[in-house]
C-alpha cells in the first residue's frame, strides 16, 4: 500500500517529469473508477464544480462538508493514485480546509486566489504548506490565480502582469505549481512560462485552447480539464434519452463501468 506522504511525492514528481501531466477531472467514486481503470492515468484530480453540481449546488457554493465526504469516496476509488482535489477558495480557514483535505486522503490541491489582495492570497499560500508540514505530507499545492477569468474589461497586459506578480509570489511562499485558467493562446502561455517559470505553470483545457502536446511544448507541467469532463459525460447522457424517447436502443458496445 502506498503512504500518503509517497503519494504526494508521486504527484509533485508527475509536475516536474519533462512529459506534462495530464488529468482528467471526475466528479465521484464512478467516474474515478473509470479513470482510474486506463492504463495512460497517472493521477486523479476532481472538479469542484462537477462535485458541486452533482449535489445541486452552484459553482463554489457547496459545504465543505459535503465536498470532503466526497473527497474520501474518490480517495478510495483512486486506490494508489495520488488525489488532487479542487478546494475552491480554501472556504474560510484554507490552512485547517487543506489539513481537514489531508485527513480524506488528499494529497495536493487547487485553490483560487479570487483575485483577493496579495498579501492575503500569499498568507493562505503560507497557511496550506504549513498545514501539509504539520500532518507530515508534502502536500502539492497548485495554486490558482484568477488573473485571467475574473479580469473583467482589464486590458490583456494587465491581467499577464497581475498573473506573474501573483505566481512568482505563491511559489516564494510554498506552492508547487500555479494554475492559470483560461484559454491561453501560445503567446500568453510563453509569456506566463517566461515569468513564472517552466514546469510551473497548470493550465485547463478549455474549446478554443492549444492541445495537451502544444502546451508541453511551451513548458507547462500540467493540464486538467474541470468541468469539461462531466458536461460531455452529461452531454452523452441526454443525448441517449433524446434517442431513447425517439424509439432508438441503447448502443451496442456500451461498456459495464458501474
């Protein structure tokens, strides 16, 4: 059985190989399952806003609560895969969310910084390496910044800016990668890789981004894809019914996942 602590070790080497780390995002224990299954998988990451909305909440609203009964179902899933989970934006304590986080199994994590001011979003970068210190994993953290998706009418020089002032910072301060969401073109990537730093940039794949391949190319250490994986999961889905209701049948091929 693998420790936790071996697991976190696993993923942060998964951030630094040459080759970038490509999770895709699941939701529960099915969906972790079925991932976990392929043989190309090195790492499970959740979608907080695929767990959100499996339960009914909004983007960001779910308990915390919920989110880590979740949280441990998924763990066991993974069996020895290293879990990254998405904590939103640490809820109120990040620290004692990312030690609670820990205690499920966690062993790395995304939280976004909301674009709160520096000094506050680099004391909840400090408050989680400490929580991972403290529980004895060196806990991965990928440090989100919002730069990009909460930029408004800003113009783009800004938000790149605002984007390497803020990952320079959360890597002084413990952070392994930092998680730049949006659509990156190759230029703002190169850009981020040249002022953050290669291998510590996460990006998402998102319609209308570069490729996995591409963004390897450009230094990035990691891509996932949140929500993304659930609504062409759930895009199947009511398809099917569509074809269901129509007098169709259910395909052939269909395989016994759950």
């Amino acid at each position: 059985m693998t420790t936790q602590a071996e697991k976190a070790q696993t993923l942060a080497a998964l951030h630094a190989a040459p080759e970038i780390l490509r999770v895709v995002n699941v939701w529960d224990a099915v969906s972790a399952r079925a991932v976990a299954a392929l043989p190309e998988t090195r790492a499970i990451a959740t979608a907080g806003h695929s767990i959100a909305a499996t339960f009914g909440y909004p983007d960001g609203g779910i308990p915390l609560e919920t989110t880590l009964d979740m949280l441990a179902r998924i763990v066991e899933a993974a069996g020895d895969f290293p879990v990254s989970a998405d904590l939103d934006g640490g809820y109120d304590d990040a620290g004692e969310t990312v030690r609670r986080a820990i205690g499920v199994g966690v062993v790395g994590a995304n939280v976004e910084d909301r674009l709160r001011p520096l000094d506050e979003s680099v004391a909840a970068v400090e408050a989680i390496v400490a929580a991972g210190a403290a529980e004895g994993v060196p806990f991965v953290l990928n440090a989100r910044t919002d730069a990009f998706v909460r930029a408004g009418d800003r113009p783009l020089e800004e938000s790149i800016a605002d984007a390497v002032e803020r990952g320079r910072a959360y890597l002084a301060a413990g952070a392994d990668l930092v998680f730049v969401p949006g659509i990156l073109d190759a230029d703002v990537t190169r850009r981020l890789v040249e002022g953050i730093g290669e291998r510590r940039i996460s990006v998402i794949g998102l319609p209308g981004a570069l490729s996995s391949a591409e963004y390897e190319a450009l230094g990035v250490a990691r891509i996932s894809y949140g929500p993304m994986t659930q609504r062409v999961a759930l895009t199947a889905l009511q398809d099917l019914a569509a074809e269901l209701y129509a007098g169709g049948v259910v395909p052939a091929g269909t395989r016994a996942l759950n």
